[in-house]
C-alpha cells in the first residue's frame, strides 16, 4: 500500500518563505505561469549557470506544496495555498511598512494610496477584460511601478504603463478601449450621456474642455513649484478649469439698450465665468432680463441681484430652473431693520438663496466688486490647517511656511491677470487669496494654551498679517479674500487625510466634518456670547480688504434677529466692505 505523503508543517512553510529568491519566485508566479527556463530568468538565474541553486529553491516550494505544475501546458503556477500565503504576507508587508507607499495623484485632483484592485476593476469596467486577465495585468503594473520608485504616480502616467503590457501580452483591441481623448475614452462617454440625459450640451463642452485646460495648466503652463503645492493640497486654484480663459465672477451693469441684446451677452459671459455674475439694473430691466433668460443658466452659476419687494413677488412665476441660481443681497443700508426679519422668512419659504449685506459694492460671495474691481479672476487657497500640521505646531515656522507661499503665487495671479486682459482688453480685474481652515489652524497652534479661543485668534491674527505683508500692495490686483471655495476645503481634508491620519484631523475638527472651515470667523453659537464674538470677529475682519462674510443662524425671533443685525453692523466700522 502507498503510504501517503505528510502535509508540510508551519515551519517547513515558513522556512520555504525565508528566502529572498523563493519569495521572488512565487510573486512572479503570482504574475503568470512560467515555463522552468522563464521563471529562472524572472528572478535573475541563469538556466545553465545557476541550475543546482534553482533546482534547489523549485523543488523547496514543490514539496511545501507552494506551487505546482499545470500538465496541460508545461508551465509552474501559484497552488491554491501559495496564493493564500502570498496574500498574507503581502498584508503584513504592508503592515510592518516594509513595502514603500505609493501615492497616486488622481485626475480629480486628489491623493490616494496606491491600489492595484482599482486597476483591476477598471480594466473589467472600462476595458471590458475577464476578471481573472485583469487582476494579471494589474499585478504587473503593479511591479513595474514598484520598480520606477517615483514618489507620486498620476493617473495619465499609470494608464499609459498599462496600455503598454497590454500591447506586450497582444491585447491590442482591449487596449483601444482605453485611449484618451484628453479625458479616458470611458469617461468621453459618460458625460455624452449625462449631457444627452440633462439635455444640455454646455456640460459636455465645459467638462471636456475644462480636463484638457486643467491638465496642460498643471503638466505645462504653471511653474513645476506651483503645480506641486497645488497637486499635493497646500494650495488650490480655483476655478483651475477656466483658469486661462474664464473669471471666477463679473459685475454687469445693465444700461438703458436693448434688455434682449443684454440677455444674449450674458448668456454669452456665462460660458467663461465660472461661479457668479452680479447684476445691476432697474427692477424693471431685471424684471424682463429674467424673462428672457428663463431656464437657460448654465449649472454652478449664481446670479446675484439686489433685493427688492417686486423682484420677490416674480420669483414664484419664474422657471425652478433659474429660481435655484439666483442670490439676492439684501442692503440693510436701505431696508428698515424692522422688515428684515419678514423678508428673510419669505426668502427661506421660497427655498432663495440670499445674503445680508452692510454695502451694494459687494457680489452674492462677499468679495469686492465696485467700479473699480468689476472682475475677479481666479482664487488661490491657502491650507493652513495642513500647514499648522506640517509645521509641528510651532507658529513661527508655520508663519514662514505661508510667507513662502504667498510670495510664490504672487506672480502666478499677476500672470493670471495679465492673461484676462489680453483677452478681454483693459479692465479691472484682481484676484483672490483666501485661506482654509484658519481657526483649526489656529486651536492646533495654540492647544497649550489655558485661554484656547482668545490665543488662537490672536495666532489667527498673526498668520493673517503675514499674509498680508507678504502681498505686494498699491496695485489693488491682489486682496486677502474672507472665504474660499468649499470644493478647495474639502479636497485639503480628502488629501490631508493620507498625510495625517483619519483620527487626528477629527480630533481638530468639528465632530466628523468633511471639509475644513471656509470662513474664517467663529461661530455664534449662543446669543449671550455676542458680544464676546463681535470682539473675536473685529480682530480678524479688518484683514480681508478683499471682502468678508459672517454666518450666523437665522432661527431666531424678530426682536432677537434685529438686535442681532444693528450690533453685527459694528463690524463695519473695522471693514467697511
């Protein structure tokens, strides 16, 4: 009778492992199957000269029952129980940080660690490839990039390494499903659909064109240094889609002509600015322009308006379309405070987005936009809670930190700005620094202090004054902007996550936000503190010559809101905007 051979032990499985060369061969194995003579030129052998030591290390992993031998083509393969001791030892590699991290820059403009399965999945998705080729084509990129050592991979780059074996294993028709046009071909196609489905061509023209103009900008057009603290979530630039060619928001004058030309021109303008156009007119003129305009507003715009009674008694007849873009100011320069309370709890009922304002000089975001400033350009963003962090907490090298920044964007906005009035002819546009995450910044710096608040807005007032000095002044092209874009303090937290952990910056935040503070400014949390937090405020807001807003919470009683809005109204003593 044939005595049956006994299953290896642990330790003979371990000892199997132990060595370097075995372990090289069972993750090219891991790959695809290999013939004798390609494994051992997988892991550098040669057949003749170094047979003896290859026959030794096979037969080692034969016998632990590690791999095996697939009869129907010759060739050794991974068994069943190699590929599960692979896999948990690829998990403790990964646990101990033995293998090095890999950081892929996403055409999103986030970060992310490396993964292969995602490969994988988008190889089954967008290429169309079986499961079982795929996950073989993604542990071969993965191989490769192990092999480049770069620091942060992007997206385009990892594509075109995977087109590449394709192209080597004869995948040619699998891998022309995977071609760019600008943008991947997968995604060309989602957004014919969504643009079909909505029935609006401006999404697809805007979102296609805007992917080529944000990639050349960052891979050409903007200093490497520039691209870098932008692609690495220390700043962001906004909006980086339009940067070349379109404004972040416009101040439009409607005069006595044609209400239907000045329609077509701003539908026109609409195309290039990016968030907000302000208008300013007759109630009459505005009146009939939303007519005209109906439905008609492209998607993530605003258009702003001065607040009126009769404006307010059309907004029901007009298309729910155009009722969500609009945002009125409403001048409490010019409204009896006694009525403000009405017409905000008639605002809200229509579900109108609206804004309280000490001056008409000011757009639907806050920031300036008078006779002098008609256009701003673009925003760039400072991440100063991720700053704070990288700074270890000590102020004078996070103030550093953001001097070094500052002076680096400087000539990217004057860049920026030269560019909009070649295109657009003389003007007055500026841009917009604006920072995020200021208060968290300021708590971290401040967090052994007894009198946490009160010494994090006097840090806060430091880290503004620094950015300030470092703006050069008298042109009026650049001003120190009081809020900044959320999607600019939601990517910092996204990509500040990977640098610093998930439960630290919880710790820093306000319970599980996604999104550091856009607004610089504590919060109002009970009435009583208002006087304690108009001082708070007063100390921060004369920074921002760019313009400022405040938020605070409109559930309140009449009497309650009114006191609220005449004391809010010495803020404007410090910043009159």
């Amino acid at each position: 009778m044939r005595s049956r051979r006994a299953e290896p032990d642990l330790a003979s499985i371990l000892d199997s492992i132990a060595s370097p060369t075995r372990l090289k061969m069972l993750k090219s194995l891991a790959q695809r199957k290999l013939g004798y003579s390609e494994l051992a030129k997988a892991i550098g052998m040669n057949r003749d000269k170094d047979a003896g030591k290859f026959s030794y290390h096979l037969k080692k992993l034969l016998s632990n029952g590690l791999i095996e031998v697939d009869s129907s083509i010759g060739k050794y393969t991974l068994s069943r129980r190699g590929t599960l001791i692979l896999k948990y030892l690829e998990k403790v590699e990964e646990e101990l940080g033995q293998r090095s991290l890999m950081i892929v820059r996403r055409s999103d403009q986030l970060i992310e660690p490396f993964d292969k399965n995602k490969i994988a999945d988008a190889l089954v998705k967008e290429a169309k490839l079986s499961p079982r080729l795929a996950r073989e084509v993604a542990s071969i990129t993965e191989k490769k990039l192990f092999d480049l050592k770069i620091d942060y991979l992007t997206a385009p780059l990892i594509r075109e390494l995977v087109n590449s074996i394709l192209l080597d294993m004869g995948l040619e028709k699998y891998r022309h499903r995977l071609t760019r046009l600008g943008m991947p071909l997968y995604d060309v196609i989602k957004l014919l659909k969504k643009s079909f489905q909505l029935k609006d061509w401006r999404i697809f023209f805007e979102e296609s064109s805007g992917a080529v103009t944000r990639e050349y900008l960052l891979l050409s057009y903007l200093p490497r240094e520039v691209a870098e603290l932008h692609l690495s979530g220390k700043i962001d630039i906004y909006p980086i889609s339009g940067w070349i060619f379109g404004l972040f928001s416009k101040r439009f004058n409607l005069d006595a002509g044609d209400i239907s030309k000045a329609a077509a021109k701003i539908l026109e303008e609409l195309l290039l600015i990016k968030h907000e156009l302000r208008i300013l007119g007759s109630e009459a003129q505005i009146a009939k322009l939303l007519e005209i305009i109906g439905d008609r507003i492209p998607e993530k715009r605003v258009i702003s308006l001065n607040f009126s009674e009769k404006l307010l008694n059309r907004i029901g007849a007009l298309p729910e379309g155009l009722q969500r873009k609009l945002g009125f100011l409403i001048s409490l320069r010019k409204t009896d405070l006694a009525d403000t309370p009405r017409i905000i709890r008639d605002l809200n009922k229509l579900q109108t987005a609206y804004v309280c304002s000490f001056s008409e000089d000011v757009g639907f975001s806050g920031f300036v936009l008078d006779q002098s400033h008609t256009e701003i350009h673009s925003i760039i963003t400072l991440n100063l809670l991720g700053t704070a962090l990288e700074s270890r907490g000590e102020v004078d090298v996070m103030l550093s930190k953001v001097s070094d920044y500052v002076r680096t964007v400087i000539p990217i906005l004057n860049r920026g700005l030269n560019l909009s009035m070649k295109l657009r002819g003389a003007g007055s546009t500026y841009s917009l620094i604006s920072v995020s995450g200021l208060l968290e910044a300021s708590k971290y710096l401040a967090r052994n202090k007894s009198q946490v608040m009160e010494e994090a807005i006097e840090i806060a007032a430091k880290i503004l004054s620094e950015i300030n000095n470092s703006i050069p002044r008298g042109s009026g092209r650049i001003l120190l902007g009081g809020r900044c874009p959320k999607s600019a303090a939601r990517r910092f937290k996204q990509i500040d996550v990977y640098r610093y952990g998930e439960k630290q910056l919880n710790n820093l935040l306000s319970g599980d936000a996604d999104i550091y503070s856009t607004i610089p400014f504590p919060k109002l949390n009970r009435l009583r503190d208002l006087d304690h937090w108009i001082d708070l405020v007063r100390k921060l807001a004369g920074h921002f010559d760019g313009g400022c807003t405040l938020t605070v919470k409109t559930q309140r009683s009449a009497k309650i809101l009114r006191e609220l809005l005449f004391r809010i109204n010495e803020i404007r003593k410090v910043n009159q905007r």
